[in-house]
C-alpha cells in the first residue's frame, strides 16, 4: 500500500516538474545563451549572430533603459505602497463593523481581479484620457500616460490585497478584541495593538507578491504603445523595453542579446527586492523579537 502511495505521488509530480524545467529553467538558460548574440530572434534564430561580451556594453548607452528603469520604479512604489494600504484599511472596515451584504461587498471588490489588463487600462484611458465625464485629461501631456497605468493597476491590485486580508481577519481570534475592550482599549489602539502584528506575515506576503508583479508590469504598458496611445519613450516600462529589442519593435533597435540582458537585470532586481522585503519582515512571521 505504501508503496502505490509512493508511485502515485511521483505521477502526480511528473507533470509540474516537466512543466518547470521546460517552461522556467531551459527557458531561463536559453536566455543566459542568447545574451552573447544580436539580431531579431525569430523562430528558427536565421537572424541572430554571435556579438560576443559587447552587449554589455551597450546596456549603458541605451537611451531607453534608465527612463524604462525609473518608470517602472515608480509604478512599483506607488500601486505597492497605496494598494497594501488602502487594501488593509477597507479589509479591517468590512470585518470591523456590522455589515450588511459583506459578500456582495467582497464580491464587487474582486471583480478587477477577473477583468482584462488590457481592457482595465482602455477604460482608465478613457475615463482620464479626456473623454470621461470626470472631465480630466491626463493624457494631454504625454509624460502622464504612466499616472493612467498606475491608477489602472491600483484597481486591479487593491481588489485583490482585499481578499487576501479579508481571509487573513477571519483567522484573528475575538478574544483579543475582547480583553482589549475591557481594558478600555479604543479602535485605533486594537488596530495598532492587535490587528496589525497578527497580519504581519499577510501583510509581507502580500507586499512580495504586489512588489513582483508590479516591477514585472508589461501588458498596461504594451498596450497604450500597440494601440498609439502614447510614444515608447512616454510608457516603456523595463520588462517592455527588453521584449521590443528581442522581437525588433518599430523604432527600437533588435537586438537580443541587450534585450536579454535587460529582462535578465530586472529578474535580479525583483530577486534582490524580495530578500530584502522577507528581511525586513518574513513572511513565515519568524522575525527578530
């Protein structure tokens, strides 16, 4: 019997693993080789050559890189900060007071979760590109097309920090709210005292997940520049500038090694500011006491 246990657990990890080494680790080491090479990388790689260590060097003097860098940078920082936020505050809303149709509530809220990044980002272009009834036009300067993608990835990522906390307060014992109350504990002192150290290891969680996804933001950014909503220069992220030097997108250079190089930098960026994130808080709540 313990042995069909031991051969049915292998079975049902053969599937995953090859998945993971086909689609993660040979992709990733295939990448590592096409770093040395330029050209357009087509599907029989007829277009590439062998370029040697030069495309390093050409990481700097890409014009694009550093904008791409400080945009994406600033799309991470601003929808990871606001989402964990305002996530938490209406989480502890919902679950702090008597409210009626809470699952109605919590289900409107995860509706982002379940829409098109793409179609997210035309409505928010809409809406504050000029043609909404708000009556705003972001899109008038060029260089504020970035603001239209963040509060469209705001929308999709406070949905879902949402219910991650909403699940997360339900684990919270009462009885500590309790005893606070006869204490005569307020609200605000409960949050601070209770709510937020028993969320920590949510709460990092759910700020290296935000972070990940939010450096790695390609589909927002893509879209504006296929659709001619706004110049590459205006809304190329760094996970986008990578891709158009991979395929040769109109008006970037191909090269595939320098794209690679790229995708690559940002992989280690995300890898370095998720070490740091898990040092700061862990996100199995084993922090320093």
């Amino acid at each position: 019997m313990k042995a069909k246990r031991q051969v049915a657990g292998t079975l049902f990890t053969i599937a995953p693993v090859l998945v993971m080494g086909i689609f993660v680790f040979a992709s990733f080491i295939i990448g590592i080789m096409l770093v040395f090479y330029k050209g357009k990388l087509t599907a029989d790689m007829s277009d590439i050559e062998n370029n040697s260590m030069k495309n390093f060097a050409l990481v700097g003097k890409d014009p694009m890189f550093k904008e791409a860098i400080i945009r994406t940078l600033k799309y991470a920082g601003i929808v990871t900060s606001i989402s964990i936020i305002a996530s938490l505050i209406i989480a502890a809303i919902i679950n702090g007071g008597k409210i009626k149709g809470k699952k109605v509530f919590l289900t409107i809220y995860f509706l982002p979760q379940v829409t098109s990044a793409v179609a997210s980002t035309i409505i928010f272009y809409k809406i504050f590109g000029g043609d909404g009834a708000l009556g705003v036009n972001l899109a008038k300067n060029p260089k504020n097309i970035i603001y239209i993608i963040i509060l469209a990835g705001l929308w999709v990522q406070i949905s879902g920090s949402i219910v991650t906390f909403n699940t997360a307060f339900t684990n919270i014992g009462r009885t500590e709210y309790e005893a606070a109350s006869l204490d005569g504990a307020g609200t605000m002192t409960k949050f601070f005292k209770i709510t937020l150290p028993a969320l920590a290891p949510i709460i990092a969680y759910q700020l290296m997940m935000t972070l990940i996804v939010s450096m790695a933001i390609f589909g927002q950014s893509f879209i504006v520049i296929a659709l001619g909503i706004s110049r590459p220069e205006d809304a190329t992220t760094w996970s986008v500038l990578g891709f158009q030097h991979i395929i040769g997108a109109k008006g970037i250079v191909s090269n595939v090694g320098l794209g690679m190089i790229e995708l690559l930098s940002l992989g280690a960026a995300i890898f370095v500011l998720s070490i740091i994130s898990n040092k700061i808080q862990p996100i199995d709540g084993k922090g320093k006491k």
